[in-house]
C-alpha cells in the first residue's frame, strides 16, 4: 500500500505473451540529472562538468549509465508488467554514451514466458535522435504474484 491506498497488481505470468512490446520516449533533462546525482551523491566530472568532459573521448558530459538503468527498471514496475514486478537479472550494455538532453526511444520486448518459474525476458534495445544504439540487454523479471497463505481470518469458519 501507497500512503494507505492499494495499488493495482502488474499483469500475472499467464497474462503475457512471447512478442509483446512496449515503446516508450524519454528526454535526459537537467531536473533528473540533478536529482540522480543528488541522491546519490555521485560527483563524476565526466557527469557534470563541461570544462572536464571537453578534454575526454566523448567530448561533453555524459549521462550515467545507472542512471539509464533506473529508466528501464521503472518501466518494469510501471508498465511491463507492472507494478508488483521484479528484476532478478540484467545484462545490459551501452554501446554509444548519451548525453545530457538527448531523447531516448526504448523498444522492450518479451522474448520468453517461463510459467513454472514464473519469470519472463524481456529484450530492451534503445536508440538516440540519431538512431545510434544507445541501449542493448536483457532483463529476467519476476511477475507479481501474491501467495496465497493461511493467516488467522482463513480459520474463522472453523
């Protein structure tokens, strides 16, 4: 529960299917760069200072890849399947850096229902305005699943 409200569950194993897609558009603003590096208290230059990045390969500050992450892992918890799911495995690699104000498309995709395990891959592919790859890996997640548990109501009947 979310300050005393229930939140409806994300879609169950028996839901989803193989070739399901999600497409989503995000821009990198200064406002979450901001909040990131706040939060975490993560003072790379290569994040933040311009006069630094200059004099790197990638020529101006880039965004931090958790940071990317943290995108696609909301989109998850948020979409697909949603709220109530859960990551047990990532391997992601990030082919081209993005940089600050750049709009990022993500394509996920599901590419294998595993119903005993009650586990599904996603495959997430992204591209920048300039249809580089930005974004490539897959994502094991756990859809929600609520158990159902003998709790001391279950014996009222009795």
């Amino acid at each position: 529960m979310i300050l005393g409200k229930k939140r409806r569950l994300g879609r169950k194993i028996e839901e989803i299917n193989v070739g399901e897609k999600l497409k989503l558009t995000e821009k990198i603003e200064d406002r979450d760069l901001l909040l990131y590096l706040g939060l975490t208290n993560d003072g790379n230059p290569l994040y933040i200072q311009h006069d630094y990045a200059t004099r790197t390969i990638y020529k101006k500050p880039i965004v931090p890849t958790i940071m990317l992450t943290g995108i696609m892992t909301s989109a998850i918890s948020k979409y697909f399947p949603g709220p109530g799911s859960h990551i047990v495995e990532q391997q992601i690699s990030f082919p081209k850096p993005v940089y600050h104000y750049a709009t990022i498309n993500f394509l996920l995709e599901i590419i294998h229902v595993d119903k005993e395990a009650n586990e599904v891959k996603v495959s997430i592919e992204a591209h920048n305005e300039q249809e580089e790859l930005v974004i490539l890996g897959t994502l094991v997640v756990v859809p929600p699943k609520v158990e159902e548990r003998l709790t001391s109501q279950t014996m009222d009947n009795f």
